[in-house]
C-alpha cells in the first residue's frame, strides 16, 4: 500500500505541467472535465442553436425597423373572434401557456428520474410531448389562418412584405425543434418505460432530453416577447 502511494505520488511529481499535461490526459483516456459526454454535446448543440436564433431575431428586428412601410399590428393580425368579442394574442397566449406548462412536467420527469421512479419518469414525459404536440397544432392552425387572409413568405396583403417571410421563418424554425423535440422524448420516454436506463444504470438521458425542451421552451418566450408583442 505503502508502495503504492510512494509510485502514484511519482507519477503524478512526473506528470508534465500546463498544456503538455493536458494532451497527455487526452491521450491517456482520462477524462478532462467532470461532465458526460452526452450532455457536453447537448450543451454544445443547444449554443450553436442560439446563434441561430439570435441571427433570426436580430434579423427581423432590423428588417423592422428599417423597412418604410407601416408593419402590421399583431394585436389585430394574431387575433380571434370568439363569441362575438374580438381578443387579440388569445392564441399565442394560450400556446405560450402550453410550452411553460410543458417545461414544468419536464422539470419534474428529470426529478423523478433521479430517483428512478420509471412509471411517473414515463408519463411526465410523455404528458411533456403531448404539450409539445398541442403547441404544433395550434402552430398549424395559425398558420393556416394567415396563409387564408393572404400571408406568404413573398407577400402580405396586410401591410410589409417582410413580414411574411420573418414570420414563417422564425416561427417555422421554432415549430420544426418542438416537433423534434416531441419525437425526441417520446422514444426517450418508450426507453424508460421499457427498463433501457435501468439495465444500463443511469437516467442521465432523461436529463439531456430535458435540457432540449427547456431550451425550446425558452427560445419561445423570446419569439414572443420581440415577435408578438412589439
């Protein structure tokens, strides 16, 4: 034992220091940083995400305030009759309401499966997808109004040609993750039902997963803020 701590000690006395140290580490097989490989990716793909995001918006909201004709109004563009009252933003707040909903079941799948409860990790995941899956019906049903009223990526009879084409874009971009992202944690959710995290003795898929949907979800609250109700 002795032995071995004097050998460990001169070993790690031998390890090259700074940059050399670091290659050597890689070389070895050891792990550089304290952090899966599976959620150092995610994080990854979720900031080169953002840089898209980030470039639609910023986009958009040059194209808003440069362009000389007058944009349309959102209040009156995303609004719905319903019993004869005419409500602005209904929709959007509704879907709004859905995806924050969702990041809450979300939350708790991850929590649950921690402690490696299969059963409600399942439902709370699925339940998640099914919010997903209402949010992109909804998505479709708006779009559906405003290509009826005339909206398309090249035109709008409403006001700025750009808005067509900032609209489909970005809302298209977004709806595309989300129906990713409901496809994503329903196979998830079919593994853990199914014992595949158990036999292999980690959730931590689950947690990727949920990093996904919170960042989706959180995207969303940006398109709404900057696209809806400016």
């Amino acid at each position: 034992m002795a032995e071995h701590a004097v050998t460990t000690a001169g070993e790690s006395a031998a390890a090259p220091a700074g940059l050399p140290g670091v290659v050597a580490d890689w070389s070895g097989d050891k792990q550089a940083f304290p952090v899966p490989w599976g959620k150092a990716m995610m994080w990854i793909f979720l900031l080169s995400d953002t840089f898209i995001f980030t470039c639609f918006l910023t986009s958009y909201m040059n194209v808003r305030i440069s362009t000389t004709v007058p944009w349309p109004n959102p209040s009156e563009v995303f609004s719905l009759d319903i019993g004869g009252a005419h409500i602005p933003l209904i929709l959007i707040a509704i879907m709004t309401m859905v995806l924050i909903t969702s990041s809450g079941t979300m939350a708790m799948a991850v929590n649950f499966g921690y402690r490696r409860h299969r059963a409600n990790t399942t439902a709370l995941m699925l339940i998640t997808a099914a919010f997903g899956a209402t949010f992109v019906g909804m998505q479709a049903f708006e779009w559906t109004k405003l290509i009826r009223e005339g909206v398309r990526p090249w035109g709008n009879p409403l006001g700025a040609t750009q808005f067509g084409s900032c609209f489909f874009m970005i809302t298209g971009f977004h709806g595309l993750h989300v129906s990713a992202g409901v496809v994503y944690l329903t196979v998830v959710a079919l593994r853990v039902w199914r014992g595949f995290y158990d036999r292999k003795g980690s959730y931590e898929r689950v947690e990727i997963a949920g990093l996904y949907w919170h960042f989706v979800d959180l995207v969303w609250v940006f398109i709404f803020a900057f696209f809806y109700l400016w």
